[in-house]
C-alpha cells in the first residue's frame, strides 16, 4: 500500500468544521478574496498608506538560500503556491475524470479558452506595438480569476443552468494552465538547471510516494505521520524551483498534477480528494487573500495617469472586450466549423455573460502584471490599476447580463415543463 498524503481531515470540533466548511464555499472565497483587495486600497489611500508600503516591503528569509524576500514577494512565490497546488489538483480530476476526459464534449470550452487567452493578448499587443518598453506585458490579459468568477456566478446565478457554471470552471481551468505554461516560459529570465533538475527528482520522489511499492509501502506501515513525509519533500521542492529561476508557484501547480485521483486497496478516499478538502479552506481563507493584499495596493492619485499609459489601455481592452470577442467568437466559430454544440439548455447571451466573467483577471493578471514590469515601477503601478479597472468593469457586466438572465430561468421555473421548453 502506498503512502495516502493527507488523511481525510477531521477538525478537532463541530465549529472547525462548520468553518472550514464555509471557506469551501465559491461565494465565501470570492467574498475574503474581494475583501482583502479593499482593505489595501483604503490603506494606501489612507493617510497611513506610508505604513503599508513599509509592510510589504519588510523582509525576512535565509539569504543563503536566496530566500530573504519581501512580505509582498513571499505572498507571491510562497502563499499562492498553494493555490496553484489546488488548481493543479482540480486540473488532474477534470482530466481523470472531470469534463476535461472527454475531448469531444470538453472541445467546446477549451477552445474558448484558448482563444479567450490569444485575442486578449494580440490585443494588448496592438495598442503597444509603438512602445516596445511595455510589450513584455502582453501576457497580463490573458489570465481568468477562477476564484472571483465562480464567486460572482454564486452570488448571481442561482437560477442559471448548472452546465454554465460547468463551462465556465472548464475554460477557468484550461485558462489558469495557459497561464501557468505562460509564466513558466516567457516569464523566467535565467535558468539555473542544476537546481531544476533537483527539483525535478523531488517531483519524481512526490509522484513515487504516492503510488510505489518497497519504501513506500514501508513508510505507510511506520509510525511516522503522512504530513511529517509530504511537507518538507514540498518545501524543499518549493526552494530548488524557486532557486532554478522558474516562478516558484510552479510548484505548487506540478505536485497538483502529480496528485493520485484513484483509490488503493484499503484506502477510504484517494489522496486527491482528501488533500483538497484540507488545503482549499487554507487557499480561500488565507493564501489568496494575503496575496491580494499586498497586492492591490494602489494609490488613487495614480488612476488619472492610467488612461493614457498604454500597458493599462491594453490590459482593460484586452480583459474586457477581448475576453468576449475571443470566447463567444471562438466558441461560435467552432459550432460552425465542427460537430461541437452549445449545451442545448444554454442560449448564446448567457455565454456572453460568463465571458464578461471570464474578464475578471485579477489574482494571476496581478501575477504576471510584478512579473512583467518588476524594473518599471510607474508601468507596473499603472498596470495593476488597469487590473482592477478592468475587473471591475467585467464584474459590473457580468452582473448586469447574468442577473437578467438569472430572472428570465427564475421566471421560467416557475411555468410548466412544456411552456419553458418553448420559451428561449
């Protein structure tokens, strides 16, 4: 028997799990996640803004191993590893045995996402062709906030059929790995291959412990806690990526795929089930908002600039024209030209409306956003206002169609069977 990661978790107490429970939810996260970004932007623009830009700037870690980072910069490359781990993890289900399985009826969304990632950039590209300095952030519009979209379609779409709640996790998903493949590649200026070949064999232990025999079989049967195994082989792989030059939460989202969605004799639940119960919770409730945090903070007096820099015109129109040009279109391109078929209980304007969700780029726009303008602080400020700008924008439309629509199924509900199958 191989060695289960994490056991299924059992808070010490009924409130415990009430309230991890709670920070399971979509509409909680998205919740925490939207708070911890105001709380910034209120800092900042508070006569007290001066102490929040000392916080994120205080540093701690072992300069030894290259780890003596900011608090803004451990939020970014340690806490959001997390939340990488988990999207890496939901991503190896929905391929297992998720909508991602079946390629014919996952085509449709996948493609939507791929090309709600490309004309998003090929727009950011056009409007700053003519400035080569703000070209490197091409990739910033390309990203969907997973959390924040499934949060706002919680809130709004109660009445909405499930299968768009399903198309919209798929292109989030397909999204979030574009995003990752992105990062990992464009976004890694030096290579040290030493310490990504090292971080390769930690991976490769991970994967082994997971579903070997021999030691592993001779761990499982010792006294020594699965968390006491697991955790430090992370930490340590953690380090050897983040010391490679790649962006360390690719990490997080390696482990997540390498997670085992299938039970072994004796076990209760595969490890890839019970380590998301456990670390969502943690994902939701602290990683995510504690990155939001530290980077949200923008200062007012800087939006009036924003209009007129180029990096932040081109991420609005990317995120929030070109996420709809790139889903719908792609989306309706491909009916045409294939045998793939909008789910029959959707109709195209509730698509249109989740590709307004889609605009909300937030969490990995705001990645990529330090990633691609860390020497060019005024461009970097700019940008992250154009990503909060946008989201906001996305988040009012979104609202606006999907709310409408939420009334139309809620008002169809409400008739016969036989009269909402006429009515569109």
């Amino acid at each position: 028997m191989s060695i289960d990661p994490i056991e299924h978790p059992t808070p010490s107490s009924p409130l415990l799990s009430r309230f991890a429970d709670t920070l399971r939810s979509d509409s909680v996260g998205g919740f925490i996640l939207i708070g911890a970004a105001l709380l910034a932007l209120l800092w900042i623009n508070s006569p007290f803004g001066e102490a929040y830009e000392h916080l994120r700037e205080i540093r701690f870690g072992p300069e030894s191993l290259h780890l003596n980072l900011t608090l803004e910069t451990w939020a970014a490359d340690g806490l959001l590893a997390i939340f990488f781990f988990v999207v890496g993890n939901e991503l190896k289900q929905e391929f297992v045995n998720g909508e991602l399985r079946n390629p014919r009826r996952a085509m449709l969304p996948i493609i939507a996402a791929i090309c709600g990632m490309v004309i998003p950039a090929a727009i950011y590209v056009a409007v700053n062709f003519s400035t080569p300095e703000t070209m490197s952030g091409w990739g910033i519009p390309m990203a969907t906030d997973i959390a924040f979209a499934v949060a706002i379609l919680a809130v709004v779409g109660r009445w909405l059929p499930p299968a768009l709640r399903t198309f919209l996790l798929t292109l989030a998903i397909v999204d979030d790995l574009g995003a990752v493949i992105v990062i990992a590649v464009f976004y890694t200026a030096e290579i040290h291959f030493g310490s990504l070949a090292l971080s390769g064999v930690g991976l490769a232990v991970f994967w082994y412990l997971q579903r070997g025999r021999g030691l592993a079989a001779k761990l499982n049967a010792s006294a020594i806690p699965n968390w006491l195994v697991y955790v430090p082989l992370a930490v340590v792989i953690w380090v050897l990526m983040h010391e490679s030059g790649v962006h360390a939460t690719i990490a997080g989202v390696a482990m997540g795929l390498l997670m085992r969605t299938s039970k072994q004799p004796g076990e209760h639940h595969d490890p890839s089930h019970g380590v998301e119960q456990l670390l969502r919770p943690w994902s939701a409730g602290l990683a995510l908002p504690i990155f939001a945090f530290f980077s949200a903070g923008v200062a007012f007096d800087s939006m009036g600039a924003v209009f007129t820099d180029r990096a932040a015109l081109g991420i609005i129109l990317g995120l929030v024209v070109g996420k709809v040009v790139g889903i719908v279109g792609g989306s309706w391109v491909m009916t045409k030209l294939t045998a793939a078929e909008l789910n029959p209980s959707l109709r195209w304007i509730d698509l249109v409306g989740m590709s307004q969700l889609a605009g909300i780029g937030f969490t990995v726009s705001l990645l990529i956003t330090e990633l691609s303008f860390a020497g060019a602080p005024e461009h970097l400020t700019h940008a992250k206002s154009g990503v909060l700008i946008a989201s906001l924008i996305a988040t009012v439309l979104a609202v606006v169609i999907l709310g409408t629509r939420n009334r139309h199924y809620r008002a169809q509900a409400a008739v016969s069977p036989s009269e909402a199958e006429k009515s569109s």
